[in-house]
C-alpha cells in the first residue's frame, strides 16, 4: 500500500516542500527498509527511530519491505525533522491511520524511543512556507508550536507523542490548534539587558552624537581611541537607541535564528534587535557563514541590528576583506559545488580599534612607545576599501577624570531613541515606495540622485570637500547618504550646509 505525507526541507533559509512516500509490501519474503531521495545521515538513522517509537507507542511495525522516497529526490535532506513523517507514512502505509487525515497536513518533529516528538530546528521557515504552499494544518512538536503560531491563518496542532497524534487523527481525543498566549508590553523606556543606557555614560558628547547619527541612518561607524575610553561601552549603548523592530523585521531575523536553534523557547519571536560581538579569534566561516552544511555566521545572525568588531584590526584579514561584499549589497553568497545560498546581512557595524599596537598614540596622558612603522603597519590591517565602506569614523579621547567625578547623569538612552525614532519615521514615508528601503545608508545610487536635495550652499561646500579631500565616488555617496541623516534628525527637508559640514567630519583624517 502506498501512503504520501508531507513534510518540508530547508535549503538556507527557505522551506521546499517535501512528500515522503511510503510503499508497503506485505508479501515480500524478506524484511527490508530502503530509504531514498538523498537523505543525509542523519535522515537515514530515521527508520530506526521510527520503528522503536511506533513499537514503544503500542502499535503495529510489520517486519515486511518498505521503501520510502523522500521527493523531490534532487534536494539534500538534513536533520531529524523528518522522523514524524517517515512514521506517520508507516502507519498510514499499514493501515494503522485514516490517509483522509493527511491530506492537506503538514508533519515536523524528531522521535525518541519511546514515542515522544522533540524539538525540530528551523520550524518558522518550514510553517512559513506550508502557508505558502495552501497548506492548512501543521503537526509540530508542543515546545515548537509557540514559534510555528508566529505565521497566522494556520492550524497549528501540538503534539507530544505518537499515540496522542494517532489518536487525533482518528478524532477520538482532538488536539486544539494552539493558541498563543499575550504577551505583555514592554516599556519603551527601558533598557535590554545586556546593554548600557547612554545616561551612565559620562562625557564623549562628540563621540554619543555620531552614535545617534550611526543609529538613525543605519550607518557603519569606525571608533578610535586608547584603552579604557569606553568604546566598547558606548558600542553596547548604541544597540539600545536603535528602534523597534518592525513586524516585517522581527520575523525576518526570528527565521534566522530559528534556523540555528538560538531561539528562546519561551520568547520565540525576536523583540529585541540583534547585538553581535564576536570575537577577535573567530574564523572566516564563523563570520561570514558556511560549512559542508551552509549555515549563517554572525553577520546573518546581526541582521537588522549591530554587529560590534571589538580591536578589529586584530580581526583576521581574509575574514574582514570577505565583508565588502556583505556590506554593499547586504546579503551574503556562499557558493559550494552544489549551489550557491543567500543569506540576509542588513547590519549596522561598529568597530573599534586603538590607534596603534600600544594603543597610547594622540593620547594625552601617557606616552606612545611604538615606532612610525609599527603604527603605520597596524593601521594599514584596515584596507582602503573596507573603510571606505564605513560612513562614520570618530576619535574617542579619554575621559576627563573630573567628568568620571561628576553627579550629573547625561542625556538617557530613551530620550535619544525617540529622536532616533522620528528620524526613522521620516525614512519610512520617505521611502514607502521603494521596497527593501529601511534607512538611508540602504540607498543605491539612482535614490541618492531622487532623494538627497542639496540647497545651493551645501551643493559649493560639498563640490569644494570633493576636490580638496579627493572623495571617491563611494565616499561622495556615502557623505550624501550620512548629511541626508542628519538633515533628518535635524527634522529638514533639505540637506543644509551645516548637514554637510558635519557629514564632511565624520571622514577619515587622512582623506
């Protein structure tokens, strides 16, 4: 007897449906299992799973010939989430389960031995895609189902074991769909944990406003400074004024993590927006992604948030130079024998560095004790090229002791974000026709020309920056992107001279 169940693969970030078609034989002479349409290994371990888990739920295992096609046999299949659907097409294959009931189903979940169904990594994609197929209902496991309900006008039906859901299926104990439960609000004032309120941060007001400029455009930003100047505290901060994630936003990054299991059981849907600090120390595949099984790195895992480089010059050269590609284009490509994969890479970076190997060159209170070729050496592990790509580039001096002594607390990170915010909202009505525009620092070159109208003033400053500073193309664009920023926070439609000026400052000196 012949039974079809459908489950679905996921290749990067997107489902394809699967059907897994099972073929009994109750006459062969000879037990046998075969298991084809290019299963992985873990895969093949399934029919192993899946006997001892129908045995231990009190149900019939035939010890005749199966074989099961996981169709379309062309794409590689990972991972035990097929484990359900390999023994719903068992039961069904030996008339254990009424096939009416699978039709227009979708089956996810790992067995254990003794029946349970366990946690299936990637489940929203696979959910995501059932509602594109017309699929009405999904079986997930129980610990799955908050993160499946997170797409809406489907049946999501959780389930813990094998004999509960053959018990459904024959309507003789029915699983109600899930249903989430509410979430409660979150004041818009406080800070996420983890990171610092820009009102225990005391001085660098240079420094906190090209972070707020960084937050409302979305743009790369490079810190330098010595050590203990609070780069790295003020890169924590700038996570906590960028705005909320949009519902489009936070389920686009929730797909991400849920493809490598860093979802929160409890909290399956992404509020905050992503903070990344990898090490120094992490290779080029941990970065950018890949494997013999492509996986996103952490510059997917930053999407639509920060990803914070602390000492980047100490950062591995083959691993930073493969970011040019990513911050242009704002995904990212990984290309094996059998295809190429494409994963999302919108990322605010922020880098911070020290001037020199010491890390005491500028700085007014001690003194450097490298030579000009070490710093120049160590300056030159940040190619022209990447940070040319980088809009904002600011000094963080060291604080003054008597600031550090003061009782006055400075602007809070709450106040900050509402400006961020405003300058945001400007983005979204300016660009509601342009999808795929979040922020300004997104904008290709014909919406520069369309969007970033200079007075006549700040038209001769930029034109004189342009021949004295020698901007490259990429620089003049980005220094228009970045004064189109700042004309936003300052709540103007037209980019003003001041808007350049402070554009023009943000540029490495040496340009």
């Amino acid at each position: 007897m012949l039974a079809v169940v459908k489950t679905c693969a996921v290749v990067g970030l997107d489902g394809h449906i699967v059907e897994v078609q099972t073929d009994f034989n109750p006459r062969a002479h000879l037990p046998s299992f075969n298991l084809v349409g290019l299963p992985g290994a873990a895969v093949r371990e399934s029919k192993d799973r899946a006997r001892s888990a129908i045995r231990n739920s009190g149900l019939r295992f035939p010890n005749k010939a199966y074989v099961v096609n996981l169709s379309p046999a062309d794409i590689p299949k990972h991972g035990p989430s097929y484990d359900l659907a390999i023994a719903i097409g068992i039961l069904a294959a030996t008339d254990q389960i009424p096939q009416p009931a699978l039709d227009n189903a979708l089956f996810i979940g790992e067995l254990s031995l003794d029946g349970g169904i366990r946690h299936a990594k990637g489940v929203l994609s696979m959910v995501y895609t059932a509602a594109q197929e017309g699929i009405e209902t999904v079986f997930v496991p129980a610990a799955d189902a908050a993160e499946a309900a997170l797409i809406k006008d489907l049946n999501i039906i959780p389930v813990d074991s094998i004999g509960q859901l053959v018990e459904h299926l024959y309507q003789l104990n029915p699983i109600p769909p899930f249903q989430p439960p509410p979430r409660p609000r979150q004041s818009r004032d406080a800070v996420a944990d983890g990171l610092t309120d820009f009102a225990d941060i005391r001085g660098q007001e240079s420094a906190k406003r090209a972070l707020e400029v960084a937050a409302a455009g979305n743009h790369n930003i490079l810190m330098s400074g010595p050590p203990g100047a609070g780069k790295s505290l003020q890169a924590k901060a700038l996570a906590g004024i960028l705005p909320p994630l949009t519902t489009e936003e936070a389920l686009e990054v929730t797909r991400v993590y849920s493809i490598v299991d860093l979802l929160m059981p409890d909290e399956p849907l992404a509020r905050q927006r992503p903070f990344r600090a990898p090490h120094h120390t992490i290779s080029q595949v941990g970065l950018v992604g890949g494997g013999s099984i492509p996986k996103p790195g952490e510059i997917s895992l930053a999407h639509r948030g920060v990803l914070f480089l602390d000492e980047i010059n100490e950062h591995s050269g083959k691993a930073l130079e493969v970011l040019r590609q990513p911050l242009e284009d704002k995904v990212v490509t990984i290309s094996r024998a059998r295809g190429s994969l494409t994963f999302p890479a919108n990322f605010l970076l922020v880098g911070a560095r020290n001037p020199c190997p010491c890390g005491f060159y500028g700085d007014a209170m001690q003194v450097c004790s490298c030579t000009p070729n070490q710093i120049q050496r160590y300056q030159a592990r940040l190619s022209g090229p990447i940070l040319d790509r980088i809009d904002i580039h600011i000094d963080v001096p060291r604080v003054d002791f008597n600031k550090l002594l003061g009782a006055e607390r400075a602007e809070s990170s709450a106040h900050i974000r509402a400006r961020v915010e405003a300058a945001r909202q400007r983005q979204v009505q300016r660009f509601r026709e342009h999808p795929g525009l979040f922020a300004n620092a997104d904008m290709a070159v014909r919406e520069i020309d369309d969007f970033c109208q200079l007075n006549s003033a700040a038209r001769e400053l930029l034109s004189l920056a342009v021949r004295k500073q020698k901007l490259s193309a990429r620089s003049y664009h980005r220094v228009l992107k970045l004064s189109l920023t700042i004309a936003d926070l300052d709540g103007k439609d037209e980019i003003q001279t001041s808007h350049v000026a402070e554009a023009l400052q943000y540029r490495p000196s040496a340009e």
